[in-house]
C-alpha cells in the first residue's frame, strides 16, 4: 500500500479518499482554520455563521477527529474564499480540446476517487485526498471577473470549457449560483461554452443554455462512468445518481439543448465493460454524440485510487492494477501528449474499438459541429467606485 493507507484504515462517510497523504510540496503541514478572515482579503471562511457553510474543524487534527466519531465518520466540507484576479485560464494541451476554460470552484466535494485534478490542490498547500473534497475554494467574484475579461477590447470569443478541472455543478453550487452567475454573462453576451459536469443540477439552468443554444453558443456533456448505482456511489459518492445523469440529458434534449454523454473516465477491470450499455442508454435518453478517456492515476491520485481498491475491491486489485500498467506502458500513470486521454497497447485498443462499435450502432459518431461565436456582442462592463465617482461631476 501506499501513503500509509491499510485496509482496515476508516473510511468518512460520502467521501471517495481514505486517507489525506501529505503534499508533495510542503516539508510541513499547515491547517488553515477556517472560522478566520485571513487579513489583506485573503483566503478565509465563507459565511462561518451560516449552517450550510464551514461546519466543523479541518481534517488531520484531534478535534476533527473526534468530531467524525461522534457523527458516524462525516467529514464536513469547508468552503474558503479564492480571492482570485482573473477567472479565464489559457491551455496549449493538444488532448483536451479546447484553448481556453473556466473554473468557478477548486477542489471538487463529488469525491470521485479517481480524479485527475486532486493533485492541483497540492498546489494550494492541501493535500489531494480527503482536503481535496471536503475543502472547497469558492470563486465568488467569478461572474464580475468573466463580465470584464469579456468586456475588454483584446478579447476575442472563442469556445470557453466550464470546467476544465472541477465539476461547476457540485453540490456548492445548489446554495452559491456562481456557475448560474457565469452562465447568465455568457448568455448575455451569447459567447460560445462548452459545459461538462457529472450532476443532474445542470438541469436548473434550462433556461439560460436554451438561450445559448439559439444562437449555436452551447453544447452539455454528462459524465457517465458507470450504470451501476451503488459501483457510482463507491467511486463519485456526491455526484448524481447515473439513472439522474441519463435524465438530465433527456430534459436538456427536450428543450433543444444539444447534448452528449462522456465515458468518462473507463475504468479498466471494473467499468470497461459497461460501455456498450452506457451507450445505449445515452441514446434512448437523446444524446446526439459521445466520447471517452482512459483512466490516468497522476501523482498522489495513484496511491489513493490502490487504497480504495484495497477497501472496495481487494479480490480484483492486482488484476486492476496490473490492467492499468498495460494501458501505460508499465507504470500507472503516463503524461505523455497523445496517449494519457486514451492508454496505448492491446488493451486500449480493445476499448478504443468497443466503444467506436457502439458509439455507431447507436448513432452518436455523427459530429456535433463547430460552436459558433457569430451573435457574440461584448457584455457591458459593470460601473467600478471610481465610475461612480465621476458620474457625481455630472
């Protein structure tokens, strides 16, 4: 085993990681109190009074401790502020598709076990396991910031993907609206995004993607790894229920929304050969296209995905594990452009043929077709205190 995990370790209740393995980047590990405004508006609680927001200690300390024994193994999630500057990230990756993204949230509180972003928050001072889910960076000024970057002369509309590292639908987001608040400027503004998301909340914000969707502006891809409920809710233990995903596609087909499915990510020995069925049901439901990635265990991802296997599969973890190396070229994880999305070898070319097989049996290889930026017009800028100001001058 790895990071100090064992087999008989307890597990939080609704959370994907066992463990909370030290950062890689710190030779000392900090907890942050969450009840404290940092000074100079930095990163601190959000709402500490209110009951849906930090409730509890941070994880790795006695009180926490303690405090998960008494209430049957929960961890509470604790969101913090991210005082972040600007919201639009810029990517030269050739695999993911697309150029540009936003994030409204860091850390993501669906805790699939296998995400590949747990480790950006490594970056964050936190580790990639239990911090990862169960402490939330909250981009509350996301809106304001993608009004003005949009606003400003330089910048030219091109396909923005919401998100490009965390889910912008996770359960946060029911309470806050920030990604509501994102989506209302790019409808205004009719700017083309592309929305990926593992929640049936996408469902609420009907109206504003079937704005964009009149002008070519949109397209919603659900993420579907499994139709297995209790596999779905082992591995994505906050993320909707599979059946609630396939019915999410459906509504947003009804209302003319264009949407696919995502395979996301096959899970070799365990998912793989769901995805025939995952297919069939993404059509019956109105999906017009469907894609799919390998899984890929970067950094601390690797050690927590062998501890999970360890608890939830311990007949099937050699063969798991043995089964990933083959997709990656002996290790468990390659970073290589060109072959991370897919694995490479027999095997991945096994899946790769699986799925291309369904996918045109079910009719979802027929191309979506570009998102179109023509209707875009710049957002007007909110008036800033120094606008104001002048405006006292007549």
């Amino acid at each position: 085993m790895k990071d100090g995990a064992s087999p008989g370790a307890p597990a939080a209740k609704g959370r994907g990681a066992v463990e909370n393995p030290a950062n890689r980047f710190e030779r000392l590990h900090v907890e942050i109190d969450p009840e404290v405004h940092l000074a100079g508006g930095g990163r601190g609680a959000l709402d500490p009074a209110d009951p849906d927001g930090p409730d509890g200690p941070p994880p790795g300390d006695a009180a926490a401790a303690a405090e998960l024994a008494a209430d049957g193994g929960r961890l509470p999630t604790v969101l913090l502020r991210d005082t972040s500057r600007s919201l639009i990230t810029h990517n030269e990756s050739p695999d993911v598709g697309f150029s540009f993204s936003l994030n409204p949230y860091r850390g993501c509180e669906h805790g699939c076990i296998y995400c590949y972003a747990r480790p950006t928050h490594e970056y964050l001072g936190f580790s990639a396991g239990l911090d990862f889910e169960s402490r939330i960076l909250v981009k509350e000024d996301a809106p304001r910031l993608l009004r003005n970057e949009l606003a400003a002369p330089s910048w030219r509309p091109e396909t923005l993907a919401m998100s490009g590292v965390t889910d912008p639908y996770q359960p946060a987001e029911r309470r806050l609206g920030i990604t509501r608040g994102c989506l209302e400027v790019l409808a205004e503004s009719r700017h083309p995004v592309a929305v990926i998301t593992k929640s049936a909340l996408v469902t609420r914000d009907i109206d504003l993607l079937a704005e964009l969707a009149r002008h070519q502006a949109v397209r919603v891809f659900l993420s579907i790894t499994t139709l297995d409920g209790e596999l779905a809710r082992r591995m994505e233990p906050r993320a909707s229920h599979p059946r609630d995903r396939l019915e999410a596609v459906a509504r947003l087909a009804a209302a003319g929304v264009p949407a696919g499915v995502m395979v996301a990510p096959v899970v070799p020995a365990i998912t793989d050969h769901e995805i025939p069925a995952i297919l069939e049901a993404a059509a019956a439901a109105g999906a017009r296209a469907a894609g799919y990635t390998v899984m890929r265990l970067p950094g601390a991802v690797a050690g927590l995905f062998e501890a999970w296997l360890e608890r939830h599969f311990p007949d099937r973890r050699e063969k798991v594990l043995h089964r990933i190396r083959e997709l990656r070229g002996g290790r468990l994880n390659d970073p290589r452009f060109g072959s991370r999305m897919r694995g490479e070898g027999i095997f991945a070319q096994q899946i790769r043929a699986l799925f291309e097989t369904a996918r045109r049996r079910h009719g979802l290889d027929r191309p979506l077709g570009e998102l179109s930026a023509a209707a875009f017009r710049r957002p007007s800028r909110p008036a800033g205190p120094a606008a104001a100001q002048l405006q006292l001058f007549g």
